[in-house]
C-alpha cells in the first residue's frame, strides 16, 4: 500500500495512545510499526516513524521520496528527512524516556538508536496494540465492507461453478485466480492474503497454495480468501464439496467443524475469557474423536494486518471486549483424504457476535 487510509478520527487516536504512554512511565512512543502508524495517522507507505509524546504532541517524518504521498492530518507536524531518529533527538528533553516496541525494529538498528539516546531509549512493546484490540465504528465499517465483497466474489465464482456444474476439471489455481480477480472487481483494493484453494487431499495442507491440480468428483474443495479495503482485511473460508458423490465420512468431518464453529461462535460474550472459544469449538471436535486433526488455533483478531491480536487459542489471558474484531475457524485434516474449515469474521458486541461475513456453511450452498 502506499498513500493514505481515508479519513478517520486519527487525533482521538493519538491522544489515547499519549495517555497510555504517560501511563506506562514514559515522556514519549517513538512508532515504526507500518499498521500501527496507519492506525495512528492514516499513512500506508514505507520508511515512516511517529513521535508521540506524553502532552499529546505528535510529530510524523519520512523521506522526500513520500513527501507527496503525505496528506495533511489534524494535529500533525510533519517533518522530512532522511535521517528518521534525529527527529527523536531533536525533540526528547535530556531526561526523557522513549519507548519503542522491539518487535517493529533489528537488533542492529536499536543499537544504533541506543549510541544516540544512551539510556533514554526503552524496549516496551504493546502500547499501541492494546488500542488496537479494539475496532471503532470507522474500522468496523472497512472490514464490514471487505468481508461483503469477499463473500460477493467466493459466491460469484464457487456457488455458481456448483450452480452450473462447473467446478469439477477446474484447476485450484484457475479458481484462485478467478475469485481475486472477483474481488478487484468488485471493488477490492486488492486481496488480503494469498488465497487458498485446496482441493481433495490438498485440503489437509491448512496453508496449501493452489497448483494445478483438477478438481474432481467426490472431493471437498477448502477456499479460504479475502479481500482488503482501505487497508483493512477480511477472511473467509468455506469447505464445499464439488459434486453429490462426497463420502459419509467427509459429510460426517464437515458436520464436526460446522458444529465446532457454532459453538465457538455463541462464546464470543462481552467479558468472557477468549480462551473459552477456543475451548468451545475444540471440545466439539475432541468428543467427535477428530482432535488430533485439529492442528491450529480458533481464531485470531483481524484488521490492518490479518493475523494480529487477540489470537484465540488454548492459553491466555485477554477477556472478550466489545469491538474486537476475530475469526472462528476450526478444522480437521485427515492426511491423505482431505480436510474442512470453516471459518468466518465477526466484530464482539454488547448484544452478542455480529457476522461480518454471511454466507451458507454447509457443504452443498445452493441456491
């Protein structure tokens, strides 16, 4: 991506995340994370960093090459250079502490900062995360737009290849390519992810990348896909079989899944711990005997990036908010014969979970 997000509230922003920093002890957050300066200022190009500091002051710099690409933003001075940390210590007092999440940088250039600052540079990561759990109506609104034009294109290209017949001889990749192409479109900046298509034993393979192998008779097809819009994500996936000579014992393993992510589903509760979807979905699917097939989390948070968090899984502490944005996607892969996931994006509510993404689940979505 390159240019900027459309706008959003990006000063409110800045100034929660000020409180956070005064909160956690320092005078300032210095931000190279490229989504959570997005996050923070609208910008979506490269070799950019933020200074926010304690009294809500925020100074934004990069290089001459995006000077134009930089859209004024309320609240925000910007600063060209190609020297990105002088702005730091240009602007921190002699006493300032400065965090930086350790994540978004080398070792090699945080020493190099290290030189610079001495000891007024501290690794704390998180800070902007932790307001990133939570989506705004603006976000919300993005992804809602990215999951509809997701599902539009899946059900463009793989319910009427069903429709009409169709699916059976046709390539994975042929399909992927088709369904991103769908999305663009339809009116997709682009896709979110390189798109799954899995087809009979490549359905077992959670992250295959779609080849040329045909699709044939009696198999399940796994396309898990999504379309990003004004750099937000969206993701889908839906396991259907390609014609009415699917097996009992695949139809059985698509009936687990489908029961699994219900279950995950109703436990997405305000307040609850997000461990307990995990535990939803995945004691439907160990009662069923599957759950040595069941080889990743539940879900995870979706947004600026597509996996970010909170990641539903077996450990952790987080607690359901409202406004979190997740997917639920449990699976069973059976080497050798194929697999199902299932999975959809949806936005925690007061009232309960809201589908970002609406679609048929079962194997045969015609009509």
């Amino acid at each position: 991506m390159t240019g900027m997000l459309e706008p959003m509230d990006f000063r409110d922003r800045r100034g929660r995340l000020a409180d956070a920093v005064d909160e956690a002890g320092f005078d300032g957050l210095y931000v190279t994370d490229p989504a959570d300066l997005a996050w923070c200022t609208g910008y979506t190009g490269s070799n950019a960093a933020l200074l926010v500091l304690a009294d809500a002051t925020a100074v934004f710099t990069t290089d001459a090459r995006y000077e134009g690409q930089v859209e004024p933003v309320d609240g925000l001075e910007v600063v060209i250079d190609r020297d990105l940390f002088a702005m730091v210590v240009d602007r921190a007092g002699e006493d300032d502490r400065i965090a930086f999440d350790p994540a978004a940088v080398t070792h090699a250039r945080a020493l190099t900062w290290f030189e610079r600052l001495d000891d007024g540079l501290v690794g704390r990561g998180g800070l902007v995360a932790k307001l990133r759990l939570r989506k705004d109506a603006d976000e919300v609104a993005r992804l809602q737009r990215a999951c509809a034009l997701t599902v539009a294109a899946w059900r463009d290209v793989v319910v009427d290849a069903l429709e009409s017949d169709d699916l059976v001889g046709r390539t994975e990749r042929d399909v992927a390519t088709a369904i991103e192409r769908r999305m663009v479109d339809l009116g997709a900046d682009g896709v979110a992810f390189d798109s799954i298509v899995a087809a009979g034993p490549n359905g077992a393979v959670p992250h295959h990348r779609p080849g040329d192998r045909p699709i044939r008779p009696g198999e399940f097809v796994t396309t898990d896909i999504g379309a990003r819009v004004d750099g937000y994500h969206a993701d889908f996936t839906r396991t259907v079989a390609s014609d009415d000579s699917v097996s009992d014992t695949l139809l059985r393993v698509h009936d687990v899944v489908a029961r699994a992510q219900q279950a995950g589903i109703e436990a997405l509760q305000v307040g609850d711990p997000i461990v307990d979807v995990d535990s939803a979905a995945r004691d439907v699917i160990v009662a069923a005997g599957n759950g040595d097939q069941f080889v990743h989390g539940v879900g995870h948070g979706v947004g600026l990036v597509i996996h970010e968090d909170p990641f539903i899984a077996l450990a952790g502490d987080d607690v359901l908010e409202a406004g979190m944005c997740l997917t639920v996607e449990p699976g069973i892969y059976l080497p050798g014969v194929g697999g199902v996931r299932i999975e959809d994006t949806l936005v925690v509510t007061e009232q309960g979970p809201r589908h970002l993404t609406v679609a048929a689940t079962g194997p045969r979505p015609l009509g």
